[in-house]
C-alpha cells in the first residue's frame, strides 16, 4: 500500500479559519437585521444570511483543501464542486429560517441542528468527493464519525448563538466570540475530517477528466467567493449602521414625543410587561421608570391585561377607548380614560397605552348629571329621573305581573309660609318635609320633587293597604310642627294616589290620576289621602271643559248678576245689595259659582268675571239712581288675583267713569287671602279709600290673617262668614265666634253684617248681639235688577 504523505500550508489554514470568522460575525450581524424586521425585509435577510454563511463555510473548505499538499497532481470535478455549494447554502438557509421566528422550540433547534450538519458534511466530502488524482480516499471510520459529531456540536452551538444574538445587536465583543467558537467548529469539522483520509496512489486510475477544474481555477473560485463575502460584509454593515441610526433616531423622536405628553403613555409587550413608562405615567401612578420597566402593567391596571389577552380577543378594545380604575402607588384608585393600539413586530406584539385621569371629568359629570336628574334644593330626583324609574319599573312590573302605585302630594297652604315667612325659610320648609317623607319610605322607593311643593313617590310592589300606610305614616309625620328661624311653621299634605294597572298602564295616565287625586283631597279639605276613581276623572272631564268655557261665555252673553239685598237689622230696610255673578252654559244649563269660580281662579278667567261683575254692577247701579231710586251702595267681590294686579285702582276708576257713579255708592269686598299680603295691600286699599270706596272685608274669620293687620287697613265692614252664621244654634263655639267678631268690630269701631242667615232664630242671635247688618235667604234670594227695583219701591 502506498500511502500519499499529506502537507498543509500554515497561511492557507489560517486563512481559512479567518473566512469562516469573517463568516460568522457577518451572519451574526444578519440575524440582528433578522429580528428588527418582518415581511419581504426579513425573507432578504435570510437568503442573504444564508448565502453568506453557506459561501463562508464553502470557501473555508477549499481554502483548507487548497492548504493541503499531495505529491501528485490533483484536479477537481466542476459539477461536483458546484454541487458542493448547494448543501452549505441549504443548511445555512434552514439555520436563518429557524432563528428568523419570534418564538423557537428547543425541538426546532435540534432538528435544525440536525439538517445544518447534514447539509455541512454533505458540502465536505461532497468536495472531498471531486478530487481527481491518480490515488483513491480512503476514510478512517472513527475520525469521520468524530468529524460528524463536531460538525453537529458546530451546528448546535451555532443555531444557539445566532438566536441569542440576534435581540443583541449592541455587543460587539459577545457577536465576536460566538463567531471565534463558530468558526473553531466548522473548521475543526473540515481539518477531523481531511485527517480522516488517506490517500493511497495507484497508477492505472483513470486520467483527469475534461471537465475538471485545477488548484489555480479553484482558487478564482474561492477567491471570487471571498469577494462576495466581503461585498455582503460591506452591505451588512452599512445597513446595520444604517438601521441603527434610524432605529436611534426614531427612538429619540419616539422618546421626544412620550416624554413631552402630558398624558401617561406606557407601551408593553405582548405577556403585559412595562416596556415604555413616561413623565406623564410617572406623575399618575408615582412609580419612577426604573421601578416599573419589566414589571407586569397588572401593578397600575388590575383589569388592562385581561382585557388586552389575545386571547380574550383584544381586537374588542384596540383602537377603542375605555373607562377604568387605576392604581397608584400608595394604593389609592382614580379613574381613568384608555385608549390602546398594538403593532407587530419580529420580536412579537406590543401594546400602546395612552391614559388620562378623567377624575375632574367624572365629578364635572356627576355635577351636570346631578343638575339634569336632582332637585338643587332637597337633592331628591327630579321628575326627569322620576319619569325615568317609573318607566323602568313599569316594564318590570309588566313582565313580572306585580302591582306599584304613584302617590302625588302637595303642601297645603305653602304659599302662606312663604308668604309671611319670606322665601328662605320656605325652602328649609320644603327640605325639611323631604326628610321626614324619606323617614317613611324604604330603600326601593323613590321620591322626587316636581318643583315648589309637590312631591312624588313611586312605590313599587305596592298595593292599596301597602300604599295607605305609607300615605297615613306621612301625613303623621308632617302634621307635627316644623321649627324653623325658632318658629313653629305648620303645613298638611294633600296625598293623591294611583295604582298599577288600575288606574293606568302608563307613566303619564298614572302621574296625571294620582294628580287628580291630589286635588279631589285639596277639594274635600285638605290634610288627607285618597285613591284615584273614574268618577274624579269625570269631575276632571267636566272642569277641563268648564274652564275652556268661560271665556266664549263672557262673549256669548250667558254670564248675569243678580243682586242680594242687604238689610238693617234693627229696622229690616234694604240698606244696599251684593252683586253676585251666575252662569246659565246654552247647553249644560245652570253652572254654580261655586263650580265655575274656583276654576276661573286657576286660570285666570276671574279677572275677566271680576272686570265684567264691576262694571256691569255700576252701571245697574247708576240705572237704579236714574230710575228714581234711593241712592245705596253695591258691593262687589274682588278676587285675590284682581287685587294683586298693579292696575286694580285704574280698572275700579275705569268701571265708574264709564257708568257714571260716585264711587260713594260702590264697596268691594276684599277677602282674608288678600290680607296675606298686608304690607303690599296696605297701599292699594288706601289708594281705593282716598276715592271714596267703600271697604269690606269677606268671610272674615276663615283664614289665618292676624288680627293686628285690622288697624292698619282702612277697612268699614267685617262680613261673617256663612259657615258661622248657620251653625249660631247648632255649635256654641261656631256662636261664641260671631259674638267675638261682633265685638271686636264694635271695639275697631267698624260695620259688621252677617251672611247666610236663614231663620227667625239667627236674626235674633244677631240682634241680641247687636250686629249692624244681615243678608240672607231669610230676606231675599239673589234677585234680578227689575226685581230689586220693584222691592225698593215697594219698600
């Protein structure tokens, strides 16, 4: 046997180590730019990476075989050389495609570790393969074993640092030494693997092919090679320099424009871990940057990072903007507003937080919320949000076939605290009854203020028995004194009540019959509860097309006056007359003033009524006088509203002129809600007094007017009341009264006249009690003009 002895050239050997090095370094480079980049730009990354780690480890092989030196001639097989590349390529290619990947398995590694040295030994003794010399190879089992397990270890320490490396673009000693133990081990492999030939000369070998290519075209071969490594190492590293410079550029801009905002702007990673933390976020959370880098967004956000899971689908609120609570360093919680973006990247998802503390945004919220839906004073809801909760609670009692009632409730005589206690303490009057109201109702109720003194409860589940004895527990309660500016204030509600279904199956027709209710109990006296019936939305019915009648009465004609007498009671002559105002409707007949009056208080009618009775009322009188008749006084009613108006005076003027009757003959009867007001009556009486008016002051003893005002005002007459006149024999409180009234106008030196007297037995109390004067059905009815006419002249 004769064996070739083997030489190798030092320079060649380093050489090839330094190809191999440069190799590697570059590819290290590359899988850096493999990480930064996704799409298209990363598939340019891994076949260039590939190309440049497949032409290393190829031009390393030839180098070294070039550095080896036999005592013969030898030439290489050009397809086999060729094809010697395809496997280095091949396995440089599967190396980039796996580290190219976010997220790598450790069963991925060693696959591709697997194919890589497949792919490496191929490329080896592929080349070793297209030799041609007149020796053949001959391999020693163990060394070519020893070389497979190097290039795998090479493979399997090369796929682990192209990996690690590739997030570490910034290290350059690290990407040099993993490309030192690189380069020691594709090397090691090739220098294992050529020591495990032997090359034995045997001269009838066939001669060196045509196709063959000799040491010198091998060397333009790797020399060509080497050139394009260095051209690729050219290109890498402008890029990367390039790329690191934009990259630093965006990042100082991206930097800039976070740390500038006012807002908190945190960025974290696709597991939820605080990336990017500016001065914004450090000034909402009170954690410094170095604090939160790293750690879970949960710390500030319990609720962010399950809503940003991928899998909770996340695409619910990127892009979105939501409402959450933060966390503060100390443990405190404020609101905020978030809104969220996400981008992709090589390394992975990232998301974007953008927060702002919406906490003077929700207490400028609640503030607007509260003047849209409570009352300013008592801080009970509105009737917005009353209408709101009994709607709600309709549906519900709807689909669950329960019951629920509206009670309505107004202050009865509100408007005289106000009046005499001024505004203030009306206000703490009403803030007062809202509190007691509360003190009755449970925590489902709801109980709202319309607005001045009516409130409105909503009682859900409720029925009748349920609904009265809240009703009863509040009309207690508010019957007991207020004490108010150190004075006792009194006021009664008047509670009207509608039921569910019963009396309505909507919002409107509820509220509307409980309402109706209210005012049926105002009707009946006041200070009391009551259920809505079908007979009070007739009496409604008939009021609503009262009060829409009156005025078409007035110029249709049906409205008249008739006149009561009023007599001496001493000598029972006919001393004057009251002129009283009546309506006989075209169609409905009849219509009591009784009825008709109060309505025409409501709606302002009376002072239509008022003029229309004054008016008529002078010139019947001034008619009489020109008749031949004794001159005598007609009283007239002025209502309340009449008398508030500014014009009162003008109007009274206006009606005498017209009629042409001394104002001697004309008294106007003022009732006691007009002495409500006394201190701005005071002035409009004396003005009517100064021309000659005669004043009388109606029902006295009805109303809660003090009895110091009598000195004040210029008044002539007090009339009785008919209430009291009636019950003389039938209440002895009812006849003391009368007796005090009639004392008390001797002593004020003022005119007394009883109303409603119907019997011999009245007449005389009133004489024994020496009152002045009287009217009543015991004398005369109401009683036409022409009627009047023919008793006076008959008298």
């Amino acid at each position: 046997m004769n064996v070739l002895p083997l030489s190798y050239d030092p320079v060649l050997i380093f050489l090839s180590i330094i190809v191999v090095l440069i190799s590697a370094f570059i590819a290290l480079n590359i899988s850096g730019m493999l990480f930064a980049t996704i799409g298209k730009a990363r598939i340019k990354w891994i076949l260039l990476g590939a190309l440049v780690m497949g032409l290393g480890i190829w031009s390393m092989h030839f180098i070294g075989m070039l550095a080896s030196h036999l005592s013969m001639e030898v030439a290489y097989n050009t397809p086999l050389v060729i094809t010697s590349i395809l496997p280095a390529l091949f396995a440089s290619g599967i190396a980039f495609a796996i580290i190219s990947k976010p997220q790598v398995r450790k069963t991925e590694v060693l696959a591709g570790a697997v194919l890589i040295t497949t792919g490496i030994v191929a490329m080896h003794y592929t080349g070793m393969a297209a030799m041609q010399m007149q020796a053949t190879i001959q391999y020693n089992p163990l060394l070519w074993l020893l070389s497979v397990v190097v290039a795998l270890a090479a493979s399997l320490l090369a796929m682990f640092l192209l990996y690690y490396s590739r997030n570490r673009q910034e290290l350059f000693g690290l990407k040099a030494a993993s490309a030192a133990l690189i380069a020691l081990g594709v090397s090691g492999m090739h220098y294992i693997g050529m020591a495990a030939a032997s090359f034995e000369a045997v001269h009838d070998h066939p001669a060196i092919a045509a196709n063959s290519m000799d040491n010198n075209y091998i060397a333009y071969n790797v020399g060509i090679g080497m050139a394009l490594i260095l051209m690729i190492a050219i290109l890498s590293i402008r890029s990367e320099t390039k790329v690191k410079s934009l990259s630093d550029e965006y990042d100082r801009q991206f930097l800039s424009v976070i740390e500038s905002a006012t807002d908190g702007i945190v960025v974290t990673d696709a597991k939820g871990f605080v990336m990017q933390w500016n001065y914004g976020a450090e000034c909402l959370f009170g954690y410094s940057k170095e604090e939160i880098t790293h750690q879970d967004v949960r710390l500030v956000f319990p609720q962010a990072h399950q809503n940003m899971d991928p899998s909770t689908d996340p695409a619910a609120i990127i892009g979105k903007t939501i409402e959450l609570m933060g966390l503060k360093k100390g443990g405190s919680q404020f609101p905020v507003e978030l809104s969220t973006g996400t981008w992709e990247t090589a390394r992975g998802a990232y998301y974007s937080l953008i927060v702002r503390d919406i906490t003077d945004r929700r207490a400028s919220e609640e503030k607007i919320s509260n003047l849209v839906y409570l009352d300013s004073l008592t801080g009970l809801p509105n009737r917005r949000l009353f209408n709101d909760r009994l709607d709600s609670s309709l549906s519900q009692a709807l689909e669950n076939n329960t019951v629920l009632t509206v009670l309505y409730l107004d202050l009865d005589q509100f408007k005289m605290v106000n009046d005499t206690y001024g505004h203030h303490t009306g206000d703490q009057l009403l803030v007062e009854v809202a509190d007691r109201i509360q003190s009755c109702i449970t925590k489902t109720d709801t109980l709202a203020r319309l607005g001045g003194d009516e409130f409105i409860l909503l009682l859900p589940n409720a029925d009748y028995e349920k609904a009265e004895a809240t009703a009863q527990k509040i009309l207690e309660v508010l019957n007991n004194p207020f004490l108010l500016n150190n004075e006792a204030v009194f006021t009664t509600p008047s509670i009207g009540a509608a039921l569910y279904p019963a009396d309505g199956k909507d919002s409107e027709t509820l509220v509307k019959n409980a309402d109706i209710a209210m005012y049926r109990v105002k009707d009946e006296g006041k200070n009391h509860f009551q259920f809505f019936t079908s007979e009070m939305n007739d009496l409604v019915s008939r009021k609503s097309k009262i009060a829409m009648s009156i005025r078409k009465g007035l110029e249709l004609g049906e409205f008249t006056v008739r006149y009561q007498p009023q007599f001496d009671i001493e000598s029972e002559k006919i001393i004057g007359v009251e002129a009283l105002v009546r309506w006989h409707h075209t169609k409905w007949g009849p219509i009591s003033p009784a009825e008709f009056i109060p309505i025409a208080e409501e709606n302002g009618m009376i002072l239509h009524i008022g003029e229309f009775v004054l008016r008529t009322a002078c010139q019947q009188n001034k008619d009489w006088q020109d008749a031949g008749l004794p001159p005598f006084r007609v009283a007239v009613n002025i209502s309340a509203k009449q008398f508030s108006n500014s014009n009162i005076a003008a109007v009274v003027t206006s009606a005498l002129a017209d009629a042409g009757l001394s104002p001697e003959f004309l008294e106007l009867e003022l009732t006691e809600s007009i002495i409500q007001g006394a201190r701005s009556a005071i002035s409009k009486m004396w003005e009517l007094k100064a021309m000659g008016i005669h004043l009388s002051i109606d029902d006295f003893g009805t109303g809660y007017s003090s009895l110091s005002y009598l000195k004040l005002f210029p008044v002539d007459t007090l009339k009785i009341d008919q209430h009291f006149t009636r019950n003389i024999h039938n209440d002895p409180k009812d006849a003391a009264l009368v007796d005090t009234i009639i004392q008390m106008a001797h002593n004020l030196e003022l005119n007394v006249i009883a109303e409603g007297v119907e019997t011999s037995e009245q007449l005389a109390f009133l004489k024994k009690k020496k009152c002045n004067q009287a009217q009543g059905y015991y004398f005369q009815k109401p009683l036409l003009p022409d009627q009047i006419e023919k008793l006076y002249l008959k008298a």
